[in-house]
C-alpha cells in the first residue's frame, strides 16, 4: 500500500487520568507497520514539567515541551511513549493576613506549587467591616477562623511588650469582644491539624486550652488542659509563640537561657537549654518555624539588629510523636544577621512569622518585609508594607503574614480545583506492506 500523510495522533484532553503512572502510549505498531512523525503540536504546553519527552522502545528521542518538526521513525514492532513526571500536579494553599489600621483582611489562595501566589485562585476573600479597637499596635499574631457552627470571625493575639497579653475576637461584620486579658501567661494561638486553637496560663500554673471551633461568638469557652505547670510566667518580660502543636515560652528574664514547651495534644510540658542571652525587655519577640524536608526546629528571637537562632536538638519528627516526653533537652545556638534590621516601633512591627523551611518573615527598620532562612539568606523578594494588595486595593498593612500549606487531594477538590489537561497531535506518514 501507498505511504500517506495522515494525523496519527490526536488527543486534545491529556491529564491525570493517562498519566498517573509517569506515561502514555501514543502509538503502537506490529510487523507490517511503521510511522515517519513529521509535526508534533503541543495544546496548553506550558503546564508540562521539564523532563516530558517521546519514548520510543525504552529510550528519550525528543522533548516534548514545544512543538516540533522533523522526522521520527517508529519502525515495526514498536511502543512510542510520552514519559512525564507532571502529574499529580501539586497543589498549596496560602492563607494570607493583614492588619491595616486595625482592620484585618484575610484572603486564601489555591495555586500549583510550582506558580506564585499571584497566580492562584482566590478561595476566599473576608474584609471586616469594623476594626480592632483594643492596641492592634501590639498584635502579634492575627487569624481567620470558621468554627463548627455559625458565621467565621477573626482573632488577634496581643503582648505589651512587658507582661499583659490578650485575645480579641471580631465577626466580619461585628465589633470586637474581649475574650482574654491577663498579666503574665504564656498564651498560643495557632491552627493545629484537627481546628484553630489557644492555650494560655491563667497568670499562675494552670494551663487552659480554648477550642476555637467549638466557640465562635459568645465567648471563648476554656477548659483546664494541665495543672502545676513548673515553671510558670512571671513578671520581667515573658515571651512566647505558637509552633509544632505546642505553646512555647520563656518564663521570664531569669529564664533567658531556656524554652519551654507545653503539648497542646497532652500537656506535657519540655524544655531546652542553651539560648543566648537576650535583652526581654527589648522589642525582641520568638517565634517557632519547622523545616519538614530537614525535619528541623528552629526558635528564632530578635536581639536588636541580629536574630538568634536556636536548633532542638530533636527531629521534628521524634518531637512531634513523643508529645508525653518531660524533662530537658539541648540546643545549639547561632547569631544571624539579616539584610535589614527588624523594625522596634512597636510590637507589631517586631512580630516574626514563620515560613516553610525553618525561616521566617521579618518586617526591616525600613518598612520592607523580608523572608530569610536560617543563615540570614534572602529567599523570596522583599517588599514594601505599603503595597500590599489585599482586599482588592493597594494598602500600607501593620501586620502581614503568609503562611502556605500542601493541599491533599480532597482540599484541592472542595476549593473546585480541577487537574489541568493539555493536547498533542503527532502528524505524519503511515507505512504498510
């Protein structure tokens, strides 16, 4: 028979589906068969990892990223395969907050892993109508959160800078709510795997625990989580943060060089020696950031225009299964120097927040938001807090914070996300005898 010019491929719907397993077969010939490709057309190519090509018999005879022209011979007896490591395609989900005069915005954001949270699909968007009254100055830490029943409200964390801190609660329409105020704790708040979550000292060695989906509007409900907490928060300066399922905390100056930590799961509560010494009565805040491909934590305290950077001597991993553990362990200690310093204005402006990797995001002396690792390195491009967009509007923002988790696959499909699928078309001559 005659050769001929033919499509001898065409599937314009390509995606997870076909390719769960790292392939696909586009042709196959027998004895009498073979195929001279001559075009390969590409539809939405640009979603196709680096590594695609064409697979003929085992072995990589094109990329197959961009279209293409020229001649590939598929001889008899022969499996022509598209080989890619594109699918599943990974998704995250970034959860954004801002402060801005004392009103919070909160957006949350899907998007493939490998775009920018510019390119994601907002999921939600809440602006409140009403704002923080009580010194939104001090918030150190701001969330969104959608309890079990009712309507989503925001909450913010406070600390003075000397040795009163606080809860606050806001509806998006409402006004704010006092919800906790106390001298001397150590008060987390956080969103845990199983729902948001604050745990406090009561200004003595109790230690309450707050289900924030189980309390919504009418008053946080506290319920005793463990008691003779040893030692407690005093007065002179008490510090503490949320991070890894536990309230971390340093009593007070005469513990500057311990960190404690109480289990939100069990109560237990662990401590590491080995900080340095660091001025409490500065504007000099912790935070807690974790880095799960090194399985890592990190507690990280400004000192002035330096941060010190304390790695637990335990992996993330055996720290977080063995939450009934007590007693203390050591820690190793480094002095990093960021790009900027931190800005001291006021609490807010020396809040840090973690990011994924074990560094965390600082706002500079310069009204610049920087995102470091933990030798100092620069990791993300840094920004002015007066252009950042949320809420539909370019705005100057007290308080930011980014924080981007990995979407499982039932996540991605309640946010309506959809695996995208791309076409190739593989023109060419048939030959049979």
């Amino acid at each position: 028979m005659a050769d001929t010019l033919d499509q001898i491929f065409m599937n314009t719907s390509l995606g997870a589906t076909e390719l769960d397993d790292g392939e696909h077969t586009l042709l196959t010939t027998n004895s009498s068969t073979s195929y001279v490709v001559k075009d390969m057309g590409l539809i939405n190519a640009s979603i196709l990892s680096s590594d695609t090509h064409l697979e003929l018999n085992g072995f990589n005879v094109s990329s197959a990223t961009t279209n293409a022209t020229g001649s590939l011979i598929v001889p008899p007896n022969s499996t022509l395969k598209l080989k890619s490591s594109t699918y599943p395609i990974s998704y995250v989900q970034d959860e954004v907050m801002a402060l801005v005069s004392g009103r919070p915005y909160y957006e949350k954001i899907a998007r493939q892993s490998t775009e920018t949270t510019e390119q994601g699909t907002k999921v939600l968007e809440i602006a409140a109508t009403n704002t923080f009254t009580s010194s939104p100055a001090n918030a150190l830490k701001v969330n969104y959160n959608v309890p079990d029943s009712g309507p989503g409200y925001f909450y913010m964390q406070t600390h003075d800078n000397n040795s009163a801190q606080g809860v606050y609660r806001l509806t998006a329409t409402g006004t704010q709510q006092e919800s906790i105020y106390q001298n001397y704790v150590a008060n987390g708040t956080g969103r845990m795997i199983n729902g948001d979550f604050i745990g406090f000292t009561n200004g003595g060695s109790n230690f309450y625990k707050v289900d924030l989906d189980a309390s919504p509007q009418a008053g946080f409900t506290a319920t005793l989580f463990q008691s003779g907490v040893n030692p407690h928060p005093t007065s002179s300066y008490p510090r503490h943060a949320f991070g890894a399922d536990h309230v971390w905390y340093i009593p007070s100056s005469n513990y500057n060089g311990h960190v404690y930590a109480i289990s939100m799961n069990t109560g237990n509560v662990r401590y590491y020696t080995g900080l340095a010494g660091v001025t409490m009565s500065g504007m000099n805040f912790m935070c807690v950031s974790t880095d799960e491909v090194n399985d890592k934590i990190y507690v990280w305290r400004g000192n002035g225009a330096t941060f010190e950077v304390t790695e637990i001597t335990e992996s993330l991993t055996s720290f977080l299964s063995n939450q009934s553990q007590t007693g203390s362990k050591a820690s190793t200690q480094t002095t990093v120097t960021p790009p900027q310093a931190i800005s001291t204005s006021n609490p807010t402006s020396a809040t840090l927040t973690p990011v994924p990797g074990g560094g965390i995001m600082y706002r500079g002396s310069n009204n610049r938001y920087y995102t470091i690792d933990v030798d100092g390195n620069e990791t993300a491009n840094n920004f002015a807090h007066s252009s950042v967009v949320i809420g539909g509007a370019t705005r100057s923002v007290d308080y930011y914070e980014k924080s981007t988790r990995t979407m499982s696959a039932a996540d991605a499909t309640a946010a309506g996300i959809t695996q995208p699928t791309f076409g190739i078309q593989l023109l060419g001559i048939k030959s049979e005898t």
